[in-house]
C-alpha cells in the first residue's frame, strides 16, 4: 500500500502495469484513460471518493489537470510498468503549476508523496 500525490498539470504516458491495483482518490480529481493514444482532453474525471481497478497487462494512462490528486494505491509490489511508446517521456506537462503547489524536494513537480497527516 502507498500513497501519492500527482500534481496538477502532470500526465503520466501510455503505458501497461503488469499485475492488477486497486487505487482511491483521497483528495481532488484524478483523471484517466485507456487505449495506445495519449489523449488528456478525452480523459474521465475521477473525483475525490472514488474507487479505480487498473487490471494488469492493461493498457492505461492517468494525471493530474488543474488540481494536485492524492491517491491511496493497493497491489502487490514492487509496482512496476512498461511503456507502450518507450520513445516518448514518462510524465507530460499540461501547464505549469504555481510554483506554491510544489512539493520542496521535488524540482519537476510530478508526483510526491503524500505527507502525513
């Protein structure tokens, strides 16, 4: 079990988990898709409170827009994934996020960990 927070503006590339997770929104609004084209403007708004399976060897893709998204993420580790475009970068930019939203010891402001409570 971890937890994470995606910063807003941040999309994480096409890609395939091999074994199956079970993941909860605690926070904001996480978005999603699946299929081989990366396509943010086409993604589904997963809102604070709900609960996501990505199946294993499925083809997926997920981020953050204009909100940070924390996630509570359960499977069996270590987590892994495979790019499907391996030519392309693991995290896409939307726009950038206020320099105040990012975590101090993370300069890209892509995922951190949650902190605690």
């Amino acid at each position: 079990m971890s937890s994470a927070t995606v910063a807003e503006g941040n999309h994480f590339s096409v890609r395939i988990s091999p074994q199956r997770r079970f993941i909860v929104v605690l926070d904001g609004t996480w978005w999603m898709g699946s299929g081989a084209k990366f396509d943010p403007d086409n993604s589904v708004p997963m809102p604070t409170g709900t609960f996501v399976t990505h199946f294993g060897k499925q083809v997926h893709w997920d981020g953050a827009k204009n909100e940070d998204a924390s996630l509570l993420i359960v499977g069996n580790g270590p987590g892994t994934s495979t790019p499907v475009e391996p030519s392309r970068r693991a995290t896409h930019r939307l726009d950038p996020p206020p320099s105040s939203t990012r975590h101090p010891n993370n300069t890209n402001g892509a995922i951190r960990p949650a902190l605690p409570a």
